[in-house]
C-alpha cells in the first residue's frame, strides 16, 4: 500500500515541473517513482535534473548511467534507431570514454545494416580500448562480422580470428569463419569450425550448410584456381583450367566493368567463378532444380557445358550470375526474390547490342515466351501476388518459375523504363543505408509494393491492348 502511496505522490509531482525541483531527495524519488512506472523517457529527464540539483552522488551517477541503457536498450528493441543515436551523443556528454556507452557505434549501425559506419567506428573504439581484451574481442567480433556481411571473407578473418577464446560468443565467432572459409574455397577448414559449432549448440541452418558442403566437396576435388584477374579468381578442373580461364576472364572483366558503370557501384573483390564439369549433375549435387543453367550462392557456379555454347549465350548467363552478386553485396541480400531476378534478367544482354539490330537497352526485344506466358495470365487475371514472388523461384516447378521469372522481368523494365535507370540506383542506394525494401519503394516510386503491382498491371494491359 505505501508503495502506491509513494508512487501517486512522486507522479502528481511530474505534472508540476517545480515541485521539489531544488530537492535532491524528492527529485530522487520521482525519478525512481517514473522509472518503475516504465515511463523511461521522462525517467531519464529527472535523472538529469538530479544531476544538475547538486553535485551528483553516487547513487545519482550510476542511476542516471542506468538510465541511459535502459532507454538505449528500448530504442534498440524498438528499431528505433535513429532516436537511439541520437540519445547516445547526449549519453557521451554525462560519460565521455564509457565503453558501455560507446559500444553503442557498433550496435545502431549494425542493426541497421550500416556495415560500413561499424567498421569506421570499430577502428575508433579499437584505438581507445583495444588495450583490453574483453573490449577488443567484441569490437573484433563486430568488425568481422561486418566485412562477413559484405563479403570481403579475408578481411572478417582477419578480425574473427583475433577474437579470444573467453569471448561471450564462442559458437557465433565459429559460424561465420566456418562461413568465411567456406566461400574462400576452403572447405575442409570450413567443415571443422562449423562441427565445432553443433558440439556447442546445434542449429538446423548449421546442419544445412555442413550437408552442403558435404555434397560440394566430391565436385571441388579435382579443382585448382587461376591466377586473380583484376576482379576474378576462376576455379576448374586442373586439366581445363588455362583453356577456361582463358574464355571467361575477358568476358568477365567486361561484365564487371559494365555492370558497376550500371549501378555506380563496386562489390569487393576478388570475385570467385567455379566452373564444374558435367552438366545435370551439377544441378542434382547442388540441390538446385535441373531447370537452372548457374547457381550463385556467394560464388559464381557454372557447368563446364554453358561454355560449349556461344559466346553471346554464355556472356548472357555470366551477366546474370555476376548482377546476383552485385546485387546481394549492394543491398545486403535484403530485396525480394522479384526485384533480385527482374534486375538480373534485364540487365542480361551484352553491353554491345550490335547483333541485335537495336541501339538501346529499351529496345532489346523481350523473349517470344515471355509475352505468350505474360500475356494470357493478365487476360485470365493469374498475377502472381507480391508474397508469391518474395519466395525462391528454385523451389516452383518449371511451369510456375517461368512465369515468375517473366513477371518479374516486365516489372522491373517497368520500373526502369517509366522511371529512369537513376530511380533504380536509388532505390537500391535507400537499401544499402539500411531502409527497408517497402520504405525504400514508397520513397522512390511513391507507392508501396501492392500499388506498383496494380500499377504495373495497368500499364501492361494498356501497353500490349489487352
């Protein structure tokens, strides 16, 4: 009973900003009275006011500390991240060279997928208190993790591996080396870290991975690597590997030139292309549908029989694969499976449009398969909805990918061809510095991803009569 006695007195008191304002004790008690009531925000601002009352004690120092975290915390659980950073400047000025507090500049960017800001301010802390080992293993950690998500591999070891066995994390340091070997080629390492990781917890996604590499590894036996080119690294079969080497290394290097002059973007290098021998089996040992000419998973993989065909077929498939990467690395892997392979497919032709009779990418023809398939499924009303394309078309049966991959196409020529190519760089600029792919859309285009669908569909039966 007193309790609530206390706390309605202590709260009548908040609607009086003078009350009490010069009185130590009763400040106190209307901050601990907000704080248990969870009003945080005005918790924190009668903190602040018992700092100023009097020279601070103790108990007001490591109160207000605490009450900084706890809105922090909230904010964070919130995804209020902007409003986290911007009480953590005012947190810095009450506890200036706080490692609570300054570890902060790696939790908001990460969050927000803002890996280049966590690395700059991950050197900053690294310089202040690097001296100390548990400090130094969280911001090692963070950084690598950091270059892991943007699939610079050598870089993320270079940190992960500093990181101290007494770190609060052993598994999670483990996972993303085991990831990072993985995509450097090295999958007996890789093997090892990621079984190190099930002893200490096991995880289906772990599972899945270790079983991938399980089926890779009787392809990458027989494989060696090139010298790098200045953007690639290609992987063949030892005895094939110079004659390979020699098709796909100029292609690829034009490719990667034109396709960072398209996005005015640049993901890190070297870029690895694995080239396997035999055809379906690649497929069925992958897991991937047979349907699918190359995979990319982080890497580039094709079958050694793609290379048989022409050099505008095969320049067509590496396009594709290589804007995959381009587009995982720009935006983090955080954009629908639609966008993901309507970009890739229109950007498929070759950089120079000579054998196709036509000037500009506008004018490319589409193929006669697309407009059949498109064309009756807006006559019957059979779109695919917004959630049915967010899902990997790897897993649709032949029949429903091609329509997937057809709508997918025509939205996204749309997009670039009513808007302008600069509208797409935006878009995907907006989610490389952390929005959302839905924010992203309203902010570009001004419609939200079911209203660009109606939109689309409009312009699509107008434009084709139907």
């Amino acid at each position: 009973m007193k309790k609530w006695v206390f706390l309605a007195v202590a709260l009548s008191c908040v609607e009086k900003p003078g009350c009490n304002d010069f009185d130590v004790a009763a400040v106190v008690e209307k901050a601990v009275a907000l704080e248990e009531a969870g009003n945080l925000q005005e918790a924190l601002k009668t903190w602040i006011r018992a700092w100023y009352v009097a020279f601070p004690t103790q108990r007001v120092y490591d109160s207000l500390q605490s009450a900084f975290q706890k809105l922090l915390g909230s904010h964070m659980e919130k995804s209020e991240y902007d409003q986290a950073w911007e009480l953590l400047d005012q947190a810095e000025m009450y506890f200036p060279n706080s490692y609570s507090f300054s570890r902060f500049r790696l939790y908001i960017p990460f969050a927000k997928q803002d890996f280049n800001r966590t690395i700059f301010y991950a050197d900053e802390l690294l310089k202040a208190f690097g001296s100390d080992q548990s400090k130094a293993d969280e911001i090692h950690f963070y950084t690598g993790h950091a270059y892991q998500k943007m699939k610079a591999y050598s870089a993320a070891l270079e940190h992960l591996e500093l990181v101290g066995p007494k770190f609060d994390t052993p598994r999670s340091v483990l996972v993303l080396r085991g990831d990072c070997y993985y995509h450097r080629g090295d999958l007996k390492k890789a093997t090892e870290l990621l079984e190190a990781a099930q002893k200490l917890e096991v995880t289906s996604d772990v599972a899945a991975v270790i079983q991938k590499i399980s089926r890779e590894t009787p392809l990458d036996t027989n494989l060696a690597a090139s010298a790098p080119t200045p953007h690639f690294i290609v992987r063949a079969d030892k005895t094939e590997l110079d004659s390979v080497t020699q098709v796909l290394a100029p292609l690829l290097e034009t490719i990667f030139t034109d396709l960072g002059q398209t996005l005015q973007f640049y993901p890190e290098t070297p870029i690895t292309v694995i080239v396997y021998a035999g055809d379906k089996a690649l497929s069925a040992k992958l897991g991937n549908p047979n349907w699918a000419a190359g995979v990319y998973d982080g890497e580039i993989r094709i079958p050694s029989s793609e290379l048989k065909k022409s050099q505008r077929q095969l320049e067509t498939l590496l396009r594709h694969e290589t804007m995959h990467l381009f587009l995982d690395n720009f935006t983090r892997n955080q954009i629908p499976v639609w966008m993901n392979e309507g970009i890739a497919q229109y950007y498929e032709q070759p950089f120079s449009f000579d054998e196709g009779g036509f000037t500009r990418r506008e004018e490319a023809p589409l193929p006669p398969s697309v407009r059949e398939v498109q064309s009756q499924a807006l006559k019957q009303n059979r779109i695919l909805k917004m959630d049915q394309l967010s899902s990997p078309f790897v897993r649709m049966n032949r029949e429903s990918a091609e329509q997937a991959y057809g709508q997918s196409l025509l939205m996204i020529k749309f997009l670039v061809e009513s808007q302008g190519q600069w509208k797409l760089r935006r878009l995907l600029q907006e989610i490389y510095q952390g929005n959302q792919y839905q924010v992203a859309l309203r902010l570009v285009t001004g419609l939200n991803p079911d209203e660009f669908l109606s939109a689309w569909v409009a312009h699509q039966k107008n434009a084709w009569k139907l």
